[in-house]
C-alpha cells in the first residue's frame, strides 16, 4: 500500500491533524469512506485502464459480507450469467406500484432477461447482493465508453421491500460508489423521483446533492408524470506532480 497516500487519508481523518487549507480538509472529513478508498489506490492502479484497473479491483474485493441492522448477513457480489433466474425471482417480489418507478422495465420476466442480455462490462456493472442464497438487492454503475460524458457514472440501486429501513440501500450505494472512484469516474449522478424520500437520503449520506428537478419528465406505467430528481457527487482527481509515483487520490466535494 503506498505510504504517502496513507499519510493522507491520516491527516485527513485526524481532527488534531493542522492543515493549510482548512476548507479542503472538511471536504475530506465529510466523506471519510472515500477518503479510506483513496488511500488504498496503488501505484500500479493508477497506471492501469479504467477496465483493467475495475477487473483487478473486483476480483480482490469481492465476495465480501456485510450485516445489516437486524443483523441479517448478507453477500455482496458481481452479478453472474447463473444469476438469471435468482434475479427475474428478485424483480418479481418488488412491488407492482414501486416497479412503476424503476427506470429499466422488469414488470415480467421477459423485460427483465431482456435488461440481462443488454448488459455491457464496459459499460455497466452490477452487484448483487444476496441473503441464504437469495438476490435481495442490485446495484448498478453506468457509464460511457466514449464522448464527452465518459468521466461521468450513473448509480442505480433496487432493494426488497422486505429489507427496507435495515441500511441495505445504503450498503448497495456505498458499494457502487467505491467501485466508480476506483476505476477514476470524476462524477456520479443518481436519478429518482422528487418524492423518494428514502433514496435522496441515502445518496445524500454519499455526499451527493440535487442538481436539478426536471418537471413531469417521468411518465410510469400508469401514465402519472413526476417530476425527476437529478443529485450529483463530483469528485476532484488531484495529483501531486512533486512525487515521483504521481498519487492520486479522489476528494469528494460537496455541492
């Protein structure tokens, strides 16, 4: 692990640290998982692609567990070609009402194959999370290949209504978040419905905030509009050009 980036994430999470720019430090207080994520960043990483570096990065993280607030374990993962059936499953206990307001459409199992042959490595990724075997939760990381959004990742979590108020949303959001600063994304975006007070909250514990509200932009299956809540988390990729290994470490910044 590079011993200048851990000084770093050090200072930054010492309240007895002195700094010169005090402003900058309260950024790095105010998201100290990203800060810890930085610190783990390696030399090598940072002189691989953002694909090689995603690949590394998965194949050594995951699986991992993680318990929620009533003390279910549950596995967080990459989704697999097996999964297929666990997750059509899944999808199939989610509400009607709340399946009206996921963007992809899995009101059936037809729609939700269709989504699993659409996925793209390159461009999306997606973690499972799975208790006694069972998927009871997704999350997603969208992004372009190329073009002037490449820099820019999208987060999509769907949890089971049976988990709802255990903290597994946010372990989801938090898990895709640090898969986007590990391989180099400079912002993430998460689109929900202006009334989704659960999931605003959980993003807003990410350090992300609203950007924008689009008018009646949603239409669900039942031909309600609603106006769509765009929050963002812009990440500043700073490097300090004074050291031989040219670190890098990403500093959220709250909007």
């Amino acid at each position: 692990m590079n011993g200048k980036l851990i000084a770093v994430a050090q200072a930054a999470l010492s309240p007895d640290e002195p700094a010169a720019d005090q402003r900058a430090l309260d950024r790095w207080r105010e998201s100290r998982v990203a800060v810890e994520m930085a610190a783990q960043l390696t030399v090598e990483e940072v002189r691989m692609t953002p694909q090689e570096t995603l690949s590394a990065y998965m194949s050594t993280t995951f699986p991992k567990s993680a318990k929620l607030r009533d003390g279910t374990m549950i596995v967080l993962r990459p989704l697999t070609p097996d999964d297929r059936d666990e997750a059509c499953k899944f999808f199939a206990r989610v509400p009607e009402d709340d399946r009206a307001f996921l963007k992809e459409d899995v009101i059936n199992r037809r729609e939700v194959e269709a989504w699993l042959d659409r996925i793209d490595p390159a461009t999306e990724t997606v973690i499972v999370a799975a208790a006694a075997g069972a998927i009871v939760g997704t999350a997603v990381l969208r992004r372009e290949a190329q073009g002037w959004a490449r820099h820019v990742g999208e987060i999509r979590v769907v949890a089971d209504p049976a988990t709802r108020r255990q903290g597994l949303g946010h372990v989801l959001a938090e898990t895709i978040f640090a898969i986007a600063v590990r391989i180099g994304l400079e912002k993430m975006i998460a689109q929900m419905m202006a009334n989704q007070t659960g999931a605003i909250r959980v993003f807003e514990l990410l350090g992300f905030s609203a950007e924008a509200t689009l008018r009646n932009h949603v239409r669900d299956r039942y031909g309600h509009k609603h106006d769509l809540l765009i929050m963002a988390n812009e990440l500043e990729q700073s490097r300090d050009a004074t050291t031989v290994d040219s670190e890098t470490a990403f500093i959220p910044r709250p909007r």
